[in-house]
C-alpha cells in the first residue's frame, strides 16, 4: 500500500514513512493510493471478529510494511477491557465499542470506554503502540506537536505518558475547555509531557501547528511528528469502528445501515467516508455541527467558508468550536476525482479568500452523490435533547453526541438503522448536564477528585517564534 498527498507534489510512501509525520511535504494531506475494496464474502467473515481481531484485519489492508503478526499483537494488546473499562456500569468492556439501542432505529455506538472518556482513545492508544514499535526499530526519539479543542489532548497525552522516545508537547486554546478536559490534561506530571495553553481559540492553536509543519528543516532538525487527526494512522484505526458498528446493528451484510457523527475537524466521519468507499453498506453519513456550522453550511450549499476567530463562537460543545476542519481537504480530493491541482487552487484560494464554492460544478453533484447529509445543533437543542433522552430511558449523553442525536433524528430513514457515534462520557461536561437534568452526571471511579489535581501547564500568545523557542528549549 502507498500513500500519496492530496497536493500532488510528494513521493509515493509506505505506512511507516508517514505515520511518524503529519503533513505531506508540500503541504498535503496523505491518502492511500487507492482504497481496498472488501468483498461480501470477506465482510461475512469479519463479522465474527472480536474487535482487535477486527482492527487487525482492517489495519492489515493499509498498513503492508508492517508484518501481520506484529499488526496482530500490538492490536491485541491495545484493545482490552481492562483499557477500555471505564464506561457506564451496564456497558460490555469485553465489546470494546459496545452498541445500545435508544429508541426503534436509532443506535448509541459507545466510543468513550477508554482512559479518557472520549472517543479519542479509540484510535489514540493504537498510535501510541504503533509510534513506540516504529521508534524502537529505529532507535530515534520524536517530539509530538498537537492542537486540541478538548478531548484529542488529552487522549495523546494519555496514549503517549512515559513511553519511551517520545515528548508531547500540547496546544490547546486558554479558557474554552471544560473544567474536566483542563484538568485530565493539566494534571500529568510525567516529564514527557508539556501542555501550552494558547491565547485564542482552536483554530490558532491549529495553525501554529501547520507553521511548523511547514517548516520542513525545523520539522526535520527537532524530529516534529503529530497526532491530530491530520495523522493518517489515527483515521484507519477509526475506521474500525464503523465495521464495528454496522455488524452490532445488522445480522446479514446485505443490511444498510446510517451513521450520525458529531464532527468538528471532519477526522471522525471522514473514517465513514472510507468505510464506504471500502465497501461498507452505509446508507447515509449524517453529520452533525454545533453553532460553529462551516461543514454543515458545505453539504447543504456546496460553499466551504472558514471563520476567523471572532466569529468562532463558544459553546457547550466545545470539542466542536473549530471554523476549519483540517481533514476535509482529504474528503474534497476525492470528490475532486484526485486532481491534485485543483485542489491546490482551491486550498490557495481558501487562503487568500476565505472560501471556495463548489455549487453548481459537476463536483457538487459528486458531494449530493457522497450519501452525506448535515444538520446543526444548539445550546438549547442540546439540553433538550439531553433532558428528553435522559426521560425517556434515564441514559445521559454529553453534549456533542446530543448534537448528533438531534441531528440523527432528523434523517431517519424507515427499514435503515441510524447509528450515532458518542463522542464522550457526560462526565466530562458536568455544567451543562446540570442545566439539562438537574443533576451531576456519574463519573467512573478514579475520576473523582480530577478538577482539584495540581495542575501544570504553560500560557502562551499565539506567536510562532515563541512556541518555536519553547520547543527548541524542551525538546529532546
């Protein structure tokens, strides 16, 4: 399998000579050459896998560099109950992503079992397995440069903690993570890792990220890798999940199945998008926004409109506050037929103008044709979604994935399950909990007395030589 960049300007490469880096060299984004294609005999078989099982046999159609026996191991050992254990008291550990009915057709895929309580572990604590393999090959060292609006920090962090070789140093924006998210990262005091809160929103944090990215000698000199959801080793492995998802929800492959995902960065659902490029009978991809809508305002009108960090709004889906989704790129190369040219045009313009439309091209009947839909959420659909849900049955779900669910419910279809991906544990978001239900949310034991941990962690303007001179200072 080789991977190519959705600028066009990059050599082919192998698994392992991207999954230590972030961007391509010219400035892309990297893909597989092509998708596998699984056929039905192939799915049918699948369908009996337990989930590391599944993750190796997916993870196997991409990743030919490694051998399968190591793919095999380091799948097994990530995927555990004991690691993925921390979920609600009735949920199935040994399932690792179990899946609970909320209503006639509607589906919770339950993500948010691991050390963080987010849907990030899923993919995370496989990166941290699969970084430490390829640095013990080559006894070199790496030092992680991530953005976080919330839950990717702290999953790095959580994935990466005293492994050897490796340094995490983590952005995420001053003020506008919950008590909860600050707390599960601030907390660490392992000597590998180093938080740096930004001040300004998300999206400054993830341009700081591609500035040094884009320094091609300051990358390679420091040995700069990521784990933002622009690594393509953390996409694949959330693309097991759907697999997962769709064999809890269906008993024959001859069954469709809709997926609904909160998404901010488009990472998530872009893993859907592979799904079904793959083969995976997905009807629909639904995709939720909050009131930060620049994807829902793409599928709906084919215009793709960044926001500055004005405009990007605080809310109580804060995972969610991101006005430019760094994986969309990904979605639009295909769309594009991968003509890379194209879409450095349309990256230059986004650049200078802000914006780029694909109504009413050919390549806007190609999106209508994707089987993505969209809708928004907002604080007040949030809580009433939450209190409903919680009335209903008693389950209480986080914001984000009251997001979706409101979403979900919009584009239900008869005869096809809808299956909502969660993207936390109420836990993490326990002010907006009580607004809904009146109430604080169960925490899973050890998870107490978080918000009182020491915390350490360093304030920063958004200023690229300054987080220049801070990781040339700590860096190993």
């Amino acid at each position: 399998m080789k991977y190519v960049s959705t600028r066009g300007n990059a050599p082919e490469a192998s698994f392992l000579d991207i999954l230590l880096s972030g961007l391509a060299p010219d400035g892309g984004l990297y893909l597989p050459a092509s998708y596998p294609r699984i056929a039905r005999a192939e799915l049918d078989r699948w369908r009996a896998l337990p989930y590391a099982e599944l993750a190796a046999a997916v993870l196997g159609k991409f990743v030919t560099d490694i051998p399968a026996a190591d793919v095999e191991r380091l799948c097994r050992a990530t995927y555990t109950a004991q690691v993925y254990g921390h979920g609600r008291p009735d949920s199935d550990a040994a399932q690792i992503a179990p899946l609970r009915w909320l209503e006639p057709g509607l589906a919770l895929l339950e993500l948010s079992n691991g050390p963080t309580l987010a849907f990030k572990d899923m993919a995370m604590q496989l990166l941290g397995a699969l970084f430490e393999y390829a640095l013990a090959r080559t006894g070199e060292r790496l030092n992680i440069l991530g953005a976080t609006s919330g839950d990717t920090g702290s999953a790095a962090e959580y994935a990466m903690r005293g492994r050897p070789g490796i340094n995490v140093f983590m952005l995420s924006p001053h003020g506008r993570m919950s008590a909860f998210q600050r707390a599960q990262m601030y907390s660490l005091a392992d000597a590998n890792i180093f938080n740096i809160a930004v001040e300004g929103v998300f999206d400054d944090c993830q341009d700081l990220v591609k500035s040094v990215s884009n320094d091609l000698e300051f990358k390679r000199r420091l040995r700069i890798g990521t784990v933002n959801s622009i690594n393509w080793a953390r996409v694949v492995a959330q693309v097991v999940y759907y697999f997962k998802g769709y064999f809890a929800a269906t008993k024959t492959g001859g069954e469709r199945v809709s997926f609904a995902v909160p998404s901010g960065n488009f990472g998530n659902v872009l893993a859907g998008w592979i799904a079904r490029c793959m083969g995976l009978p997905i009807e629909r991809l639904v995709l939720a926004t909050n009131e930060n809508d620049v994807l829902d305002e793409f599928f709906r009108t084919g215009r793709y409109r960044v926001r500055s960090a004005a405009e990007t709004r605080a809310t109580s889906s804060p995972s969610m506050d991101i006005s430019k989704a760094s994986n969309f790129e990904r979605y639009v190369f295909d769309i594009v037929g991968r003509d890379a040219a194209l879409v450095r045009r349309l990256w230059a313009q986004l650049d200078t103008q802000g914006s780029f439309d694909l109504a009413g091209t050919p390549h806007w009947d190609a999106v209508r044709g994707s089987g993505f839909v969209s809708g928004r959420s907002t604080h007040a659909d949030r809580l009433a979604t939450i209190r409903d849900l919680y009335g209903r049955s008693g389950l209480v779900i986080d914001p984000h994935t009251a997001d979706g669910i409101k979403v979900a419910r919009e584009h239900l279809s008869a005869g096809v399950p809808m299956v909502c991906l969660e993207t936390a544990l109420p836990a993490k978001f326990a002010e907006t909990i009580v607004e809904a239900i009146g109430r604080e949310p169960e925490r899973p034991a050890g998870y107490g007395d978080i918000e009182v941990r020491p915390q350490r962690f360093s304030v920063m303007p958004p200023d690229i030589g300054r987080l220049k001179a801070y990781l040339e200072s700590h860096a190993q």
